[in-house]
C-alpha cells in the first residue's frame, strides 16, 4: 500500500533515507538544555547504546535466571526520555517494538494510537508468549525523541527491531493493511529474538491462587481434591522451588491430616511407643502425629527406632511405613537425608 514498506528480513533491512539520517548530527534545530545529551544535535547512536543496553540487560537475565524477580513489562506505554533506552532499545533486542511517533494535533495519530494500544492487549497470553509491544512518543511533548529518530511528519510508524530501525510508514492507513503490515513484521523475526521474560509477579500472583484454591477444599472437606491440585502444582514444569516446597508440604499436612483422625489416638500412640518402641502400629501413628505438628524429624526417628527394636516382617513393617512417609517430602530434604542413612543403619 502507498508509504507502506513490508519487511522481508529485519536483521538485513535498511533503514528509510529519514532514520539513516538520523545518525548523523545535524543540528538544524537549536539545541533544548533539558534534552539528555544522547538526544543532542537531532541524533543518536542506537548501536552504541545498544551495546550498553543490552549489557545491562544481560546482568539483568542472570539476575532472573538466579531467582531474582523481572519486573513486569506495559504491553503499551508512553516513551519519555527517561524510558527511551529501556523501552525502545532493550525491548527490541527482546520482541519487536512498534512505535508510533504522533501528536494530539493529529486525528490519524490519536487513531493509530488507539488501534495498536488496543490490539496489543488482545491476545490472552503470558507476558512472555507476547510477539510484540506498542510504545508511543508525543512528538509535541518530546520533540527531541522525534527528531532523533529522524521522524519529520507526524504519524510516522516505526518498527524496532534489535536496536535498530527495520522497516516504518507514514500518514494514515486501513486498519486491514496496517495489521497485515504488523504481521509480516512479526513473520519476519520469527525465531530471531529471545522473547520477554516471565512476569515473575502474574506468575507468583497464579500460584498463590492455587494453593489458596487447594486450602479452600480442604477446609470444605475435600482432601482429595486438594490433593490433587497439590499434585497439579508439584507436576507442572513451571512451578518455581519455593513453591513447589509450599505445595509438597501442604500436601503432606492433608494427607497426614486425613490418616490422623482422631487426635486423642495418635496422643496415646505416642504413649504407646514410649512404653513399646517396638509397636510398629502405634509407632507409625505417632510418627504421622509428629510429622503434622511440624516435627517430622522425630517421626522419623520413632519409626527407625522401631527397626532396631523389631526383627523380620515387622522390621521389615516399620521399614515400609518410613519409607511411605519419606515419600511425602521431597528427596532432598536434608531431614529425609538423615533419616535414610539412620535407617539403613537400622536394618544391620
């Protein structure tokens, strides 16, 4: 369509004649003292800050990757120059950034602002599912950003692409044409860019919805099925250590909770061990009742202590019962750890 340019390849396209320009300086408007020195003389390296950019960005994914949280990421947002670097250069390295260089003057550009800001949030996805994120620039506002990018007629579209400008068009356009034009931006880097982090907050904000979901029905009664949505959380691959540790605990809690029943038995199920260590029955109920209160070390002690008072099958009972109650916990338990080596201590 007319001013429009479809992009074939964005890592190897060429910028339009008016952003190539906007690295050279150029002073042919005075100069703002408020504009940031990179904004200076109409013109601004994007290679060179993206270098330091994508630097930063670099130490900030190892961050994450350490367990550190990633902030959440505007689907749509206004550029200042405080966010230029961030939203413009970094992003880019990470998803495709359509940006729209308009005025509140222009018709067409509150209209395209509208279209992209609206269309960026219809897709119901994770942050890091996204192929794409909408960033304004008031040219009224930030005159200086728009001159750096070369842009001289308002509303000029930019698409960003690893720092660098990969393809734009100028002036209005059918709404039809500029969404086959934002597809074949995103066609085109299909598989070239990292993508978005996580959102670490959606993500803690779903977990936790989960395990107040299994709470829910344990209070109404309904162990297995809070069982189960233990089981759901500890089986999918996303769920971060911490949560998982959450989960497998509570998971224990319910089960322990559901085989204790009446509390005044596993009292005199303790009693019972003290006066027979050797009672495997009452052993492995006071080693529940311990494990439900938190002390699930000195369940597992009563229960090893029964092998070393028990010989053939009931050695071998109390050995089953430990091993059903390890299995509670996760293997790596440092108190599951002890216990195993005390157990196989027992059994010679």
């Amino acid at each position: 369509m007319e001013g429009m340019t479809v992009p074939h390849d964005p890592s190897s396209q060429q910028p339009s004649q008016s952003q190539s320009d906007a690295r050279q300086a150029r002073p042919s408007a005075p100069q703002q003292p408020q504009a940031p020195q990179r904004f200076v003389s109409g013109a601004i390296d994007l290679g060179t800050v993206k270098q330091q950019a994508v630097q930063r960005e670099r130490h900030a994914q190892q961050a994450a990757e350490a367990g550190v949280s990633v902030d959440y990421v505007a689907r749509s947002a206004d550029v200042t120059p405080e966010s230029f670097e961030q939203d413009l250069v970094v992003r880019s390295t990470q998803v495709p950034v359509i940006l729209l260089v308009g005025s509140a003057r222009s018709e067409a550009s509150a209209e395209l602002k509208n279209f992209f800001a609206r269309l960026v949030e219809i897709p119901d996805v994770p942050q890091e599912q996204l192929k794409w994120v909408f960033r304004y620039i008031d040219a009224d506002a930030v005159p200086e950003m728009a001159q750096a990018l070369g842009v001289r007629g308002v509303p000029t579209v930019l698409a960003l692409v690893a720092g660098r400008p990969a393809t734009s068009f100028q002036g209005a356009q059918p709404q039809e044409q500029v969404e086959q034009w934002l597809e074949s931006v995103i066609q085109a880097v299909d598989g070239k860019l990292p993508g978005l982090p996580a959102d670490s907050g959606a993500a803690a904000e779903e977990q936790d919805s989960r395990l107040a979901e299994a709470a829910s029905l344990i209070e109404q009664g309904q162990t297995q099925e809070a069982i189960a949505a233990y089981d759901a959380i500890l089986a999918d691959p996303n769920t971060d250590p911490e949560l998982a540790a959450t989960a497998r605990a509570a998971r224990a809690n319910a089960i322990l909770a559901e085989r204790a029943g009446d509390p005044a038995a596993g009292e005199q199920a303790l009693e019972q061990v003290e006066a027979d260590p050797g009672n495997v029955d009452a052993a492995a109920a006071a080693a529940e009742l311990l494990a439900l209160s938190g002390e699930k070390a000195q369940g597992f002690e009563i229960l090893v202590n029964a092998m070393r008072h028990t010989a053939g099958e009931e050695k071998d009972r109390a050995k089953q019962q430990l091993l059903q109650l390890f299995d509670l916990y996760d293997a790596a338990d440092p108190e599951v750890i002890a216990a195993r080596t005390n157990m196989a201590s027992a059994l010679f």
